[in-house]
C-alpha cells in the first residue's frame, strides 16, 4: 500500500460524522497525512472538502460522509477535476477508481457498518486507474477500451475550467472557470425551422436560455413542451392562447409569461417581437397543428 503520497481531507455531517471518525482514525493508523474538516451540513461540508481536493495535488483525496452518502457527494462533485463516488460496496470502490479514477470517495453514515467502510476504503485507496474490476468480469480492459479510459482523464480535466468546450461554443467564446457558470459571446441567431419567421439563439444548454426572434405577422402553430418554460418580452407584442387552461395573453415589452410543461399553446406576432426564453430542461418541441390551421383558428379570434 503507498501511503506516503497521500493527503486525505476528510468532513461529515451530522449523520456521518461517527462513520467519518472510525475512516480518520484507521487513515491516521496506517499513518496517512489526514486534515480533517469536522462536521458540518452535508451541502457546506461537501463543497469545503470538494473545493480543497480541487485545489490540491494529484495525490490529494477527498473522504465524505452523510447519512446517505448521496448529498455530500452531489456537493464535492461541483468543482472541476474532482470525482466524488459513493460507495456502498467494495465493488463499488474497485469499479469507480478502475474506470473514473474517482480521488473523493463518498460514504453512508446510516447504511454502511464501520467494518465494512474501511474495507471499502482500503480499496479505494488500493486500486489503481485501468485496474481489472467487477464492471468488465474482472479482466484486463480491451486495448480500445484501455485507450479511451487513458484519452478521458484529460477530457474530464477540462470540464467547468477555461479550457472547456461544447458543441454550442465557438473560438471567440470562453467558460469561467466554475463548473455552475459560463459565459456565452457572439453566438449567432439560427432560423428555428419548425417555426417560419422564427430565429434563435441558445445561449445555455440544459438548462436551456435563449434569445428569440420572431417578424411581424408570424404565427407559431399550437405546440407544446415537456418542460415550463419562462418567457420576458424584450420588444414587440405578441398573443399567446394556452389552449390547455383556455386562456388568452396579450404580451408587449417587459412582459413576463410562465407556461407550464405540456400547456398546447398558439402565438401571433404583430410587431417584429424579441424575447428571453428560460426552460427548465433541453429545448424541444411537439407540434400539435399544422400552420394553415394556426392561422385559420387566429383569423377566427380576430
């Protein structure tokens, strides 16, 4: 076992803190260099511990515990090159440090027994990146398999930090580097082909923001979303008919509109019309008509 290279920062919560403190003890037994953050709610003690593993060396390790091992891992994992598992079983261990070199790993304070965490620790401590594991029946990885396990260290590095990158982000664009914020410049507007008359501009993804633009006399035939969407009028004056609730809205500048996921709603432009759109998932959409039938149902309205 290498124990000198390692620095374990170590913190719990209110339900972890005694499966925490057996993990600490036996790190410090087998004399590993262990800064223990104390306790703490599962959210703050996960983002401390996260934030130090991300801030340290590669042989810097995280160690987190909560009732279930769930929340304080969804906390550490918020921070660039950190790769917080929860592991239930020494399967588990083997398996996340064998195909994600996980460097925090994650424990059940009400569901896992102090002996069998420290099984499971010793394995996560002793499992090497590429190592034979459960998930593959044990064997040595396919050299194929072997080489993308190898080309994903480095791509994993590059999430939530400058160097990242989408599909949707171009030359001219740069991310902050927080892995919860970005910033999006000079991305163009792109006619939205389902919608004549309709351009848009993406500028988040999942969740999904946007800018659109819509020419005076448009019509979107009715349609419907699988998530709610929030809607600001930056300029211009549209109608909405959410044909679910049988509602009626008319919306000009600095108008706000929430349409709830699955609402079959109808809009008309009457003035070149741009306007912020926020969903709360990926963009879709379902039509629910077709576009001479918008218009004639609208002609019938006015």
């Amino acid at each position: 076992m290498a124990t000198a290279p390692l620095k374990f920062i170590t913190g719990a919560d209110q339900f972890g803190c005694t499966l925490k403190d057996a993990l600490v003890a036996h790190l410090r037994h087998l004399n590993y260099s262990v800064e223990d953050l104390g306790v703490g709610p599962y959210y703050s003690i996960g983002e401390q511990v996260g934030s130090r593993v991300a801030a340290g060396d590669s042989n810097t390790r995280g160690l987190v515990s909560c009732g279930t091992g769930i929340g304080v891992a969804i906390f550490a994992n918020k921070f660039p090159a950190v790769y917080a598992a929860l592991c239930l079983t020494v399967d588990d261990a083997v398996n996340t440090r064998s195909i994600n070199n996980a460097n925090v790993l994650a424990v059940a304070g009400e569901a896992t027994s102090p002996e069998t965490a420290v099984e499971i620790l010793n394995t996560f401590i002793e499992t090497p990146f590429k190592s034979p594991c459960p998930a593959n029946g044990n064997k040595e990885w396919p050299p194929e398999t072997a080489k993308f396990l190898d080309d994903s260290l480095e791509e994993m590095k590059k999430i939530g930090t400058t160097a990242a990158t989408t599909t949707a982000v171009n030359d001219d664009e740069k991310l902050s580097g927080c892995a919860l914020c970005c910033l999006a410049k000079k991305r163009e507007f792109v006619p939205v082909d389902i919608m004549p008359g309709g351009m848009m501009k993406i500028v988040r993804e999942s969740p999904t923001s946007a800018i659109v633009k819509f020419k005076a006399g448009s019509v979107e035939p009715a349609h419907h979303h699988s998530f709610g969407h929030d809607l600001f009028v930056i300029k211009g004056k549209k109608t909405v008919w959410n044909l679910s609730k049988k509602e009626k809205y008319d919306l000009g500048g600095e108008d706000y509109l929430f349409t709830p996921a699955g609402d079959v709603h109808r809009v008309k432009y009457y003035e070149d019309t741009e306007f912020f759109l926020k969903w709360e998932g990926p963009w879709d959409i379902v039509l629910d008509e077709d576009l001479e039938t918008a218009k004639s149902e609208i002609e019938k309205e006015c």
